[in-house]
C-alpha cells in the first residue's frame, strides 16, 4: 500500500533532518529514535484520529524499568496539530515538525550527556512523582550517590499505593534502595534490566551497559 501524501511527507522531512543526526525510523513509523544505550530520544509524529496532520512530541525514555513501550519520561508534545489541507502546504508544515523534532533532540543531548548530569538533574527536578523518584534514584545509584539513592526510593514509600503499579514500584524501589551501597551490584542490575527492555522493544544490544564514565 502506497503512502498517503501527509504520511510520505513526513517521513520525507524526518529524513532530510532526523537521520543526519543519528536518529532512526522505528520500521516503517512515524516514530524516530535517538538511541543512548541507557536512555532513548522519542520523536513521535502523532496522527489524529479524525483528520491527516500530525502533532509532534518529543521527549526522553529510560530504560531502567522494564517494559515494552516507549515512554515520555521528560518531555511530551512539543508542537500542536498540523493539518493536512494540499500537499505544498504540508511540505511545508512537516518541514517545521522536522525542524522542531530535530533542535528538541539535540537539547535532549545536551540535557543529559552522561549519567551523572542526569543524575543531578533528576534529583533537583524529580518529574512526575512518583515516578520521577524512582528515575532519580536509579540515576543516583548509578552515578555512585548511595545515599541520594536511598532518599529518592524512600520517598516512593511515602506516597500511597492507590494502585497495583504503584505497589510494585513501590517494592521495585525498596529492592534497589538495599543495593545502593554496592555500585557494582547496583549496576549489574540496572544493566540487566535495560538489556531486558531494549530486547523487548526490539532495540539491538550491541555493546554492555556501562553508564558511568571512564
């Protein structure tokens, strides 16, 4: 089957700004990833449900909680609904989604370069409790801050479980809080998990997790 014209126009501009960058389509999707071993860059070019277009959200995924879809762990929609009218039109509006998707990418580098600036940064911001204390504990644990580690896991034990995930994440979070002290352990686990995940969503394992810098 042919691609309709918005669809082929947006694959188009992807091309021309996202694969220069190291960014790859996910098959034949209007997904594009930026992959960092650890972390995942999503860029998403959402269709609506009732009309042609897109709307474009960007954001990081970690991978250290095993799952089998890609999440929006910092950062969602970027750009509102552009919609298809003719097909000069939309070169144009998916050209500006491309653009758009390209300069949030390279921010999302910048962000986070190394586990330990992303460390620092999950731990000052902590996004979306409780979840944004699970990351930030992950991320001190293995940047080798047992302590910070053990403060963010614990404060997952403080919100109430009003929901199965939120028990098992809440008992996720005490397990790795009893490693914390031995980084070595602490990061074989965390290694594994991710290897997990990104076989789960059919990302190579190429290379072993090695977070930290040498």
């Amino acid at each position: 089957m042919k691609p309709t014209a918005h669809n082929r126009l947006i694959s188009e501009a992807a091309k021309l700004e996202l694969a220069p960058i190291g960014c790859s389509q996910k098959g034949r999707s209007r997904t594009w990833l930026d992959d960092h071993g650890w972390w995942v860059g999503v860029v998403e070019f959402q269709p609506h449900s009732g009309a042609r277009g897109s709307y474009l959200n960007v954001g990081a995924c970690w991978l250290w909680f095993e799952k089998d879809y890609f999440s929006f762990d910092d950062g969602h929609r970027v750009k509102p609904f552009q919609e298809f009218t003719n097909a000069q039109q939309f070169a144009e509006d998916a050209t500006y989604l491309a653009k758009s998707a390209r300069e949030e990418v390279l921010k999302l580098r910048l962000k986070y370069p190394t586990i330990e600036v992303c460390a620092e940064h999950l731990c000052t911001h902590a996004l979306n409790a409780p979840w944004g204390y699970f990351h930030a504990g992950v991320a001190a644990g293995l940047s080798g801050n047992a302590e910070t580690a053990e403060y963010q896991f614990s404060r997952i034990a403080k919100e109430e479980p009003k929901a199965q995930w939120m028990r098992s994440l809440r008992d996720r979070a005490a397990q790795l809080a009893s490693m914390a002290h031995d980084q070595k352990l602490f990061t074989s686990e965390i290694a594994s998990v991710v290897d997990r995940t990104r076989s789960l969503l059919k990302l190579p394992i190429t290379q072993p997790f090695v977070p930290l810098n040498n």
